[in-house]
C-alpha cells in the first residue's frame, strides 16, 4: 500500500518527477499518476492507441501537441468532432485566435464578430476565411472522385496542407486515420451540404467510415483508449473497441462528472459493464481540465519512453 507523503519543490524539478511525486499526494493527482502509468504500458505492450478529443482542445494550444504526439507514433487511430478539423485548416492558413476571459460581455463580443469558446475569441471572419478556403479544396476533392469515406477525404485535406504543427497534416503524412463521425456538425458540414446542393453526385459516406473504425483492429489486437472530454468522439472509439472483443487500456480524462449520466462523465469503470473496457484492464478516469492534466500525464509518459529508448526523436 502507498502512503500519503508530503510534497517540496526542488530546482530543475522534471515533469517527470512532479508527475511521480502526483501519485503520493492524494485525490485526483493519484489518478493523474495513474493514467501517465498506462500511457506507457499502452505503448510498451504494443497497444493500437485511439486518441479522442473534442474540438475545444483543437481551439486551445493542444492542438500543436496532439499534432507532435501523431508525428511521435504515440498514436495511431484519432476521432474527434468536426469543429477541431475546421480550425485545424484555420490555424494551418495563417488564423490566430486570442485569449480572452470568462465573463466578457457576449453580447458586444457578437456585436464585434466575435465569438467566444470559454475564454479563446474567434474572429467571425476566420469563418468567411474558411469558406474561401475550403471551396477550392472541394473542388479538388471532387475532381478526384465523386464519393469519400470521412477518414478518406481528411486525409486527402491534410496532403494538401503544409504546416508542422496541423492534425491533418501529420496524421495524412504518417498513415493516422482521422475518423469524425458528426462531420456535418459545423460550419464544414455546412459547406459540403452547399457543394452537394450544386454537384448532386458528390457523396460523404458516414457509413462507409463506420466500417473503417471497424476494420481498423482487430480482436487480435491490444486496444488502448486515450479519451479527452466525452461527446461522439469518444463513444466512437470505445464502440469500436467493444465490437472487436474490448479495450485492455483506458484513461478517460474529463471535467464531466459521473452522476449525470452521461458519456461524457461516465467512467472508465462504467465502461467494464458494457464490454467497452476488459475486466481486467489497466483503467484511470482524471477528474480535470485536460488542458492542465493531459500535459502532465503525456509528457511523463514520454520521458519514460524515451529513457527506455521506445520514442523516435521529433
């Protein structure tokens, strides 16, 4: 049994040691330990990792990193929700969004043609820039083929864009499908809903990609489950994991409490009585903004892995 011990800065403390000494402090920080923990066993065991985020944390800085996370192959399936996608391909065509607070007047934000995702404003012209943008890319889509299956047509987008830091760009280049079940909920499936209504035989197939989720691993596979934030995303990917025999890794990372019942907060647990997540698998459920926790949790896990030789350099 582990005892609480009382926690002191040194200088030059590593994440790696701030994290370690997190699984001695108690609450939510044993948790946070605890998922680092399985990160690394995911890897070590050679588990197919599904990396699920909602589009908030695409709008927030993580979007470089999950990017870099893609490039280091410590992930090798991504399902999101398609809001993440448009400002990735914003954020790769040159749009900036800026820090604001919490308690800004809303009213004037719209007034201004601005909108507010907690406290990050986006420029409503960011949107019209969009619009220009992804017209000319439909375009070409189009004149490759006429029907796409989701994860297909975004990796296509993501070769058309040159930025380091994008999600479609590295997950293109390094073979990672993107897989977004809702793609017509945002102003990109608006836009594809715009080309259909002019050019009838283009056609986005949902379906087909359902089957891609599928046929992406195997009951022969290990299967770890990196799940930020609840919605879709991470139903998606837990799904496709309970139809292939279930995960033997997850960590659930969310602000969204247990007693709502919803998929958002339920537990990794929780997941145990649907088959979503084996019995016996190595499980943690983080209680917290994933902007602080899955930093800390990552980058512990990376140091390990690099130590024992198991991260490609950037």
């Amino acid at each position: 049994m582990e005892y609480v011990k009382d926690f002191n800065w040194k200088p030059n403390l590593t994440v790696k040691e701030l994290v370690q000494n997190y699984g001695n402090i108690g609450f939510q920080s044993v948790e946070l330990k605890k998922a680092s923990e399985v990160i690394v066993k995911m890897k070590k065991n050679s588990a197919k990792i599904f990396l699920t985020f909602t589009s908030n944390m695409v709008t927030s800085g993580l979007r470089g990193f999950f990017a870099q996370i893609i490039k280091l192959k410590l992930a090798d399936i991504i399902v999101t929700t398609v809001g993440g996608l448009e400002e990735d391909i914003m954020k790769a065509t040159g749009e900036k969004f800026k820090i604001g607070n919490f308690n800004t007047d809303d009213v004037e934000l719209h007034e201004k043609g601005i909108n507010r995702v907690g406290n990050l404003f986006i420029n409503t012209e960011s949107y019209m820039n969009f619009e220009d943008r992804i017209t000319p890319i439909l375009n070409k889509l189009y004149e490759k083929q006429k029907t796409w299956a989701v994860s297909e047509m975004l990796k296509e987008i993501g070769l058309m864009l040159d930025d380091e830091s994008s999600i479609l760009y590295q997950a293109a280049k390094n073979n990672v499908p993107i897989f977004c079940p809702a793609i017509t909920d945002g102003a990109f499936g608006f836009h594809l809903f715009l080309f259909q209504q002019k050019h009838k035989d283009f056609i986005v197939d949902v379906v087909k990609d359902f089957g891609n989720i599928l046929l992406c691993t195997s009951q022969d596979d290990k299967k770890g489950v990196i799940a930020l934030g609840g919605s879709i995303s991470k139903h998606h990917a837990i799904l496709a994991c309970l139809l292939n025999g279930g995960a033997e890794y997850a960590i659930y990372m969310t602000t969204a409490h247990k007693t709502s019942g919803s998929m958002s907060g339920a537990t990794t647990n929780e997941a145990k009585s649907w088959g979503k997540v084996k019995d016996e698998s190595d499980i943690a459920t983080v209680n917290g903004d994933v902007t602080i926790m899955f930093p800390l949790a990552m980058i512990y896990a990376m140091e390990v892995l690099k130590e024992d030789g198991l991260l490609e350099d950037n």
